[in-house]
C-alpha cells in the first residue's frame, strides 16, 4: 500500500529535506519550522487531487492539461520543466558530490570532489533506471528511504532540542527580510518535492492501481509519505539549527558530523553521513526516473502523438534521449555553490505549486470526473496554497 508513497517521498526527500532545510536550519534556527509542516501539508492536498484525477479517468494529469486547457499550456509547461529540469539536475548532482566526499574523504578539494562524485553518481543512476525495471527502481528507493530515514530521525532525538523552541517554530511568522523570506520559500518549495509530485500518478498506474476503489490506498499512502517529510525536515532543522555555514557552502555536511562527532562521538557522526548520503542519492536516482517520464508524455501531447501507458513511457526513444541529457548537461551547473544552487532549485520548484493548484481548480470539476470532484473543502484548500503564493509573490516584490 505504501509504494507509490515511499516513491514520492525519497524523491523529495533527500534534495528538498536535506539541503533546504540544513541551510535554512543552518541561517535561522527552528523559527521556520512551520514552513515544513505547511509544505508537506499542501503537498498532500495538491497530490490527493492528482491522485483522483487519475484513478477517475484513466489518464495522467498531463493528458488532461493537453486535452481541456489546450496545445499552449502544454507548451508552457515544457518550457518550464526544462528549466527545472536544469536546475535540480545541479542540486543533485552537486548535494551527492557533497555528500559522497563526506563519507569517503578523498580528493582533498571539495570541488574536485563534488564534480568527481556528483558525476560519478549521475552516471551510475542514468545506466540504473536505463537497464533496471520499475520493480528493481522501487525496491532501490525503498531501501533508501529506509536508511535515512532511521538514520536522521535517531540523530535528531540523540541531540535532541527545546520543546518551547519547537512549539514557537510551529507559529507562522512574517519573514524579517528577502534572505529571510527566500529561504522560507525554499522550504514550502523544497520539503516533499515540486514537479516530481505530478509522478504520482504515474507510479500507482505502475503499481497496479485503478479506479476509485484505490482512492482509500493512496490517501493512506500519501498521508504516511508526507507525515514522515515532515519529520525527516524537521529533524534536518534540529541537527542544523546553531550552525554556521560558510564559504560556498559545500562545508555543510562535513560542520554537521563534526557537531555530531562532538555531541555523540564518531558513530552518530557515521550514522548522520550515511543517511544523508542515502537521502539525496535516492532522490537523484528518483528524478532520473521520472522527469524523463514527465517530459516524455508532455512532449507526446504538444506534437499530437498517440498517448502510450506511463509503463510503456520508458521504452520510448524521446525518454532515453532525456534521462541522457539529465545525467549530463546539469554537471556544468555542478561547479557553482552548493548553497546558492540548492537555494534557486527549491524557490523555483515552488512557484509550480500554484500553478498545479490552478489546474487542479480547473479540472477536478463535476462536469469531467463526475463524483470524484473535488469537495469545498478541497476547493478552499486549493485557493489557500494559491494566496498563499500571490502573497510571497507581492512581498518580495514590495
């Protein structure tokens, strides 16, 4: 019941959680904490909506697009996913150089490193997902979850932190500035993933999932997905909060075991190192699955191909040719700061949410999946996230 679920959140996860969170929890303490709780919040919303438009109608979310909002919105949408596409593919590769080089040690230069692994780890994850089935990917992902999961979550309760602190970051409060405000962005944006929720849907079809029978699953499965985001981020701002990054920020991983080495000697410093290492190498190879997948099936209906299963996406010249250039072309982006990369994917990512949120106002309506609409709840939900944006958006340009 959980697969499509663990999918979602390893994919998210390790670049979102981690990272994002580290340096926001790295620059402002616990104070944000209520970012990550309402991340993973609207994450559930807009992926429960996607979840129903699928099993109602049989079809990808995409091919809804395509169909009711028409050619250019689909055009749109892959000059984005491009972008982003850009964009996390740096994140990635850059955070599994950083962490790689954390563990093993070795160049010397941080930067050599993290060009060296990051690479290395790009390549390793294109020939997975190139000769690996969906069933080997889901058992990898599994397994990585697993990993960082306990790792981090027993780091975080070893250290342990303030509960009146913990109880204060769960306050909305007005960021103090745009530093401030950019980074809190991040963490709605970069906790449980952006783009890669559209995946979802891809992967319950994968999993053998049909018709609103299996609603009750995947609300159960994305609820246990994202209860556990929200731990493993807010457990990322308890092991960070205190810490000072600095430089470029490729330090951050090696700050945080030398805290640990010091809080809860060489074995909890380890153990944080080798769920950290889990957590982005299972996103990465998450992404490397799916965007493809993603742009693929966009790709397929701008041109007016015939639509295929997303099981039979992957056997598709145009979803080689993609996973190619991602495992790629984004290695140039790797040489830039850590931080600074890490920062642009996750508010990036961000302002897709209420663009999902807009469609999914537009196409879970009575009229086109019937008794699978969206109730007023979910409606006012939606309108929320969507505000929710329009006033980051009007802050940081005031």
């Amino acid at each position: 019941m959980l697969g499509p679920g663990l999918l979602v959140a390893a994919t998210g996860v390790g670049a979102g959680d981690l990272a994002t969170a580290g340096f926001a929890g790295s620059k402002l303490g616990l104070i944000v904490l209520w970012a990550i709780v309402l991340g993973a919040i609207m994450k559930f919303v807009l992926n429960e909506g996607l979840a129903r438009w699928q099993l109602a109608t049989d079809t990808t979310l995409i091919k809804g697009v395509s169909r009711h909002l028409g050619r250019w919105a689909m055009g749109v949408f892959l000059v984005y996913l491009l972008a982003f596409s850009f964009f996390v593919g740096g994140a990635l590769i850059s955070a599994t150089g950083v962490a790689t080089h954390s563990l093993i040690g070795w160049p010397g230069d941080p930067v050599q490193a993290k060009l060296l692994w990051g690479g290395l780890g790009s390549l390793l994850a294109m020939l997975l997902v190139l000769v690996g089935g969906f069933a080997l990917f889901e058992r990898v992902m599994a397994f990585g979850i697993a990993v960082m999961f306990i790792a981090v979550i027993v780091t975080a309760c070893l250290l342990g932190a303030d509960v009146s602190e913990l109880a204060g970051g769960l306050v909305p409060s007005r960021p103090a500035d745009h530093q401030t405000l950019d980074w809190t962005i991040s963490l709605v944006g970069g906790v449980g993933g952006t783009v890669t929720v559209l995946c979802y849907g891809y992967w319950i079809r994968q999993s053998g999932r049909s018709g609103m029978g299996s609603m009750k699953a995947c609300r159960i499965d994305l609820a246990v997905a994202y209860v556990a985001t929200a731990m493993f981020g807010i457990a990322m701002l308890i092991i960070a909060s205190g810490i000072e990054v600095e430089g470029r920020g490729t330090a951050l991983l090696v700050q945080l075991s030398q805290r640990l080495h010091e809080a809860l000697g060489s074995g909890g410093a380890t153990l944080f190192l080798i769920g950290a290492w889990a957590a982005i190498a299972s996103s990465l190879l998450g992404v490397w699955q799916s965007l493809p997948m993603l742009f693929t099936d966009a790709w397929r209906s701008f041109v007016g191909q015939p639509p295929l299963a997303p099981e039979e996406l992957p056997r598709t010249g145009t979803y080689r040719v993609l996973l190619v250039l991602l495992a790629i072309v984004p290695m140039f982006q790797a040489g830039y700061g850590f931080a600074s990369v890490q920062k642009a994917y996750a508010m990036f990512g961000a302002f897709f949410l209420p663009l999902l949120a807009i469609v999914l106002l537009l196409l879970n309506r009575r009229r086109l999946i019937g008794s699978a609409a969206n109730r007023p709840w979910v409606d006012v939900a939606l309108i929320l996230i969507l505000l929710f944006f329009v006033g980051v958006a009007i802050d940081r340009i005031i």
